[in-house]
C-alpha cells in the first residue's frame, strides 16, 4: 500500500508540473476547445517516409527553415526549392513537413503533381488537397479542375495551412491548385519544388540544392552499398571511381550502392566499365523527364551543348549557335532555369550524368551506327561513322607511316606503296600483319560469314617473305589444304601473294582469281579490281606485291566435303590500257593457310614438322628472286590471327 501511495504521489507531481491553460484567464469553452484543437492535430499528424540514411539532410533542412520564419505569423511565405532530378528536392520538403506539420491546423503534402496530373489528372490532385484541409476521407467529388480551384480557395480563405507541393512542371498546375498568396490565410507556409526555377519567380525565396561534397557522397554510397559510413577496404578504389562518377547526385548514388550491395570485385568493374557507354536505366530516366519537357529549339540546345560546348565561355557558345538559327540567349537562360545547366564565371556547366543523359539520347537514336546519329563527338565514334562505309583505303606515298593502324572490317582495299618506314613482312608476328589479320578477322564469328575476300598493295618490300611456304615462278601455285578443312574453325582462310614484275606501272584495272581443284576444275572465280598509279619505282624495289586475304567460304559449298583437295590458285591477269590488251606481268604468286593464334599454340610441334618437310622441297626449288638481306625465318609455317 506503501508504495502505491508513493507512486501516485509521483504522478500527481510529474502532472503538476506540465504546462497548462488557466480557466480563469478566459472562456472555459475557449481553452477546452483549444486543447481539443491541439490534442486531434497531435494524433491526426501523418509522418511522412523519408527513407533511411539521410546524409547532408540537416543543413538543407536548417536553410529552409530559416527561410519559411514558422514563427511569425501574420505574413504568408512560399519558399521554392529547385534542383535537376534525383537531388533530393523531395525528401528535404518531406523532412521540413514532418518538423512541422504538427503546429498547422490544416496541412497537405500533395507528392509528385507532374506524374499524377499527367496521368490522372489535375482534379485528383484537388480532390487530394481538399480531403487533407477538410479532415475528410471522402472524394469531395470535383467534376472539373475550375470548380476544384475555385473550391481550394474557399476552404483556404482565413486558414493558416501548411502545403507542400511536390515535383511542379507547370504554370498551369500552380494555376488551379495555389493560384496566388490570397487564396491563403496569415501564417500560412507553403513549399513548392520544382526542376523549372523559372516557375518560381514570384516566391517569396528560392533554395537551389547543390550536389552532396565528396565526404557526404563517399558516406551516402557507403551506406547502401556495404551499410556502414565507409567502404570496405579491399573496395575503397572502386568505391572512389563509383562516387566520382555520380558526382554528388544523391539518388545515382542510392541506386548504385543498393546495386553493387553484396557484389564480387569482378562485378563492381564490368559494371564500372558498363557505365561507360550505357548509364544506369533508373538514373537515366529521372533525369531525362527534364530534357523531355523541352521544346524543338530547346532539345537541339541542350544536346549541342552536351557534346560539344560545356564548360566553354558562354558568349563564344552564343556566337555559335546564334550563326546556326538558334536564338541562343534565349535558350541557354530556359536551360539554366530548368536546372539542365547553370554558369560560373559565364562558362556553361552541365551536370556530368546530366551531359551523359544527353550523350545516351544521342546513341539511341541507333545504338550501332554512328552514321545515323545527329551528332559525334567521341573520337572513337567519329572514326568509327568515317570508316563504316570505307571500302578502298589509300596511303600511299606515307612516308613517316611505321605500322598500319587498326583497321575497321569495311575495307576490300587498301593500297601502302611508297610508305618507306613501313615495316614489311619480315615475319608472320610483324607490325604490318598483326592490324591486318584482325581486318581479315574483325570478330570472332564473322569470318564464318564473310565470303569476300580482302587486298593490300606494297611497294619495294623484297618480294613474296620466305615464310610463305607455297610460291611458284609466274602466276599459278598449287596447295594442298588440311584435312576437314571446311569444318575447321581456327582455319578462316588463305593469303594470296601476287608479286608484279618492276618497272611496269600498273593502272586501275580487273584481274581474275581462280582456285581449281582435282582435275582443274574451276572451284572459284573472283575478279578483283586492283592497280596503282605510281610513274616509277626505286632502284632497288622488287616491284609491287599485292596481298588477298581470302576466306574458305568464298569456295562454293558443294566443293567442302570430306576428301582430299589440290588447289591450284590461278592469278589471271587481264589489264588493258586505252582499250588494248597488256601481257600478264605476274612475277611470282604465293599462297598461306591462315590459323587462328590459339590453334598455333596448341599445335605448334605439327606445324614444325610440316614446315621442314616444306623447307627441303624448297631447297632444289628454282627460284629467279633473291632474297632479301632483311628477311626473317619465322617459327610456324602460317599466319595467325
């Protein structure tokens, strides 16, 4: 009984000490009605979700509460809050309603008015805004957005609200839902938030919120991708290339994070280098819903300043594009109000993932061909959109050319003569053969397809190389392909030599490649066009060789069985100059089995023993051509690719 007594007298102790309403300073109704008032505002009170691991939230809170002055109340305030997509506009405007709702009488947090009153429409939105300043739970049955305006402002009217309108895009939103600060009653605070600052013109202030530093991102990031404040160790280097890359966004960082959560190594950086050509879709389509808002002068703006203009002066931009019928001014200041851009010392900056929305907008237009985007700005690209298409490559006469560059697949010909520093063909691994393979084999599959075959033309390199195992005085040669050969993989195709006799100037015209197999049938026929237009050649040059790299699918079909095959190669040389026939003046032809580089590998010790048995056939061989003093023996009897 004791420690009953006790307890209740402490009770009644703790009760008498809680601030209260003294009866005797007024109507009894008043202060009952008053407590009433308060007591169904505390429980009525909705807390808004604003997620978990809110970094850098406090000081943007602080500034707007700064801002919205709570305690003074016989003005009506509207404070904007802007930024691009995805920089938490939202969750600061939710965090300052839930500090504050409570001491409103009437409040309405209407989220995402641009998706909802596109979607649903402007009366659900006030429909929403009349049940939350009502109390009531049912539709108050708005049959058209003016009736619902009209409505609004008379259930405002002498009512302190507090009103957070998410996400505005539009002037005729704010039109039909808060059309101006009449409509509200003193003391009243509302937050409008918005990607467009232009539509907040006439707010009592506007808040721009900046990206995170790189302390807040790195912890951000931290949070939802090993959820803890910093990276795990053996990931802190990835976690840095990550955090730059989102480069202060919060929501980049939030959806990455809770992507890369639990990964491997290995994940984290095939997705790194994913995120260089493609951006993350989430991301991606939040910030995109700003350039989808724009106009057609507006979008070409935008992407123009994305490929080639941002960071550069503004007036320099201005000159540019005002010469290509903009109306620049106009449009760089609607940009910056859309927060796509913004100026600094009147350099144009844009957003890095904002700059890689617009990249990636560029790309889908089609994502494999370059040629048909609006715009280039890679290097990679451009070279890529100029040599799709590229069927002849001429670099003659290149005299400070060291090794051919790499080739795109397009090429059928490329003509090298008078390239003096040009490496030749001193061995199967040379710079010269490696680029040039890999144009013969561009991918992995494609020479399964490929049935045309590809030519090079050299100058004053010594003549056919002694490696090439299969060569003949004149213009025909006989090889004996491998086993199975059609079936073969790693055997995409041959290498045919043709060496011109010097002296002669060759001119553009055809000449006929024939393969016969057993008894001279004519297994393929391909006429090729070819010649150069050089006047002479070097005293000690052995006159041009042409190269063709030939695939085995060139060969009909019906000729690919399983049986043993002598292939006769034939270089019929037909050239005419002013209508009259030419002699043929084929020195000497060659021919090579091209091998994959792993199959060289894995039977090297086969390929050696074919070699020999070559290079003993060779030494009773006639031959009218020395060779070269520069000419390297190489190890496999074929060239790899």
């Amino acid at each position: 009984m004791k420690e009953k007594v006790r307890s209740w007298r402490s009770a009644l102790t703790e009760a008498a000490n809680i601030s209260g309403e003294h009866v005797k300073d007024g109507y009894e109704s008043k202060h009952v009605n008053k407590i009433v008032n308060h007591i169904f505002r505390t429980l009525n009170c909705r807390m808004l979700d604003v997620g978990d691991n809110l970094v850098g939230m406090d000081s943007h809170v602080e500034e707007i509460i700064r801002r919205l002055c709570v305690d003074q109340l016989n003005d009506v305030r509207i404070i904007g809050i802007c930024g691009i997509g995805g920089m938490g506009k939202t969750t600061i405007a939710k965090v300052v309603y839930n500090t504050f709702s409570h001491e409103f009488e009437y409040m309405s947090f209407l989220e995402n008015v641009r998706e909802v009153g596109n979607t649903i429409g402007l009366h659900h939105l006030q429909n929403q805004i009349l049940c939350d300043l009502l109390q009531v739970e049912r539709n108050q049955n708005v049959s058209n957005i003016s009736q619902g305006a009209n409505m609004i402002k008379n259930v405002l009217r002498c009512k302190r609200v507090f009103i957070v309108l998410d996400d505005i895009d539009d002037s005729n939103q704010l039109e039909h839902l808060l059309r101006n600060r009449d409509w509200l009653g003193r003391g009243s605070r509302v937050i409008i938030t918005t990607r467009n600052k232009h539509l907040l013109q006439e707010m009592d202030d506007i808040y721009e919120v900046e990206e995170l530093n790189s302390k807040q991102a790195r912890e951000l990031f931290s949070l939802f991708a090993f959820r803890q404040n910093l990276p795990k160790q053996d990931f802190i280097h990835l976690s840095d290339r990550v955090v730059r890359y989102c480069h202060g966004l919060p929501l980049a960082l939030k959806v990455l994070g809770s992507f890369l959560f639990d990964k491997t190594i290995f994940e984290w950086e095939s997705q790194l280098h994913k995120l260089k050509r493609e951006p993350e879709v989430k991301i991606h389509n939040v910030l995109k819903v700003s350039f989808d808002g724009l106009d057609y002068t507006q979008k070409k703006t935008f992407l123009d300043i994305a490929c080639f203009f941002n960071e550069e002066d503004k007036d320099y931009v201005s000159r540019i594009l005002d010469s290509c019928d903009l109306n620049a001014k106009i449009e760089i200041k609607v940009l910056c109000d859309k927060c796509l851009i913004s100026l600094s010392k009147n350099k144009i900056l844009m957003h890095d993932l904002i700059q890689e929305m617009g990249w990636n907008i560029i790309r889908s237009e089609s994502p494999d061909d370059p040629t048909k985007w609006s715009r280039l700005w890679d290097p990679s690209d451009v070279r890529r959109a100029f040599t799709m298409g590229l069927r002849y490559l001429g670099i003659s006469h290149c005299k400070m050319l060291q090794e051919i560059p790499e080739l795109p697949s397009s090429p059928r010909e490329i003509d090298a003569h008078y390239c003096t520093k040009l490496e030749m063909l001193s061995s199967p691994s040379s710079l010269l053969w490696s680029p040039l393979l890999k144009w013969f084999n561009p991918t992995s599959n494609e020479h399964l397809n490929c049935k045309e075959g590809k030519m090079i033309v050299i100058l004053g390199n010594g003549g056919i190389p002694g490696w090439v195992l299969h060569q003949e005085i004149g213009s025909q040669v006989r090889i004996e392909p491998p086993l199975n050969w059609y079936e073969d993989d790693h055997f995409p195709g041959f290498a045919f030599f043709t060496l011109y006799r010097e002296g002669d100037c060759l001119h553009r015209t055809p000449f006929s490649l024939r393969l016969r197999g057993d008894p001279d049938e004519v297994l393929d026929g391909r006429t090729i066009r070819f010649g150069c237009t050089c006047d002479s050649f070097n005293g000690d040059a052995s006159g041009p060789l042409s190269v063709t790299l030939y695939p085995k699918n060139a060969i009909p079909n019906k000729y690919q069985r399983n049986q043993p095959w002598h292939f006769l190669v034939a270089f019929d040389f037909f050239p005419r100059i002013n209508g009259s026939p030419m002699h043929p003046n084929i020195k000497r032809c060659g021919v090579q089995l091209i091998y994959t580089h792993d199959y060289l590998h894995d039977n090297v010790s086969m390929l050696l023993d074919h070699q020999r048995g070559h290079d003993d056939a060779r030494e009773n061989q006639a031959d009218d051509q020395e060779p070269h003093p520069k000419r390297l023996r190489a190890s496999s009897t074929d060239l790899k690719l």
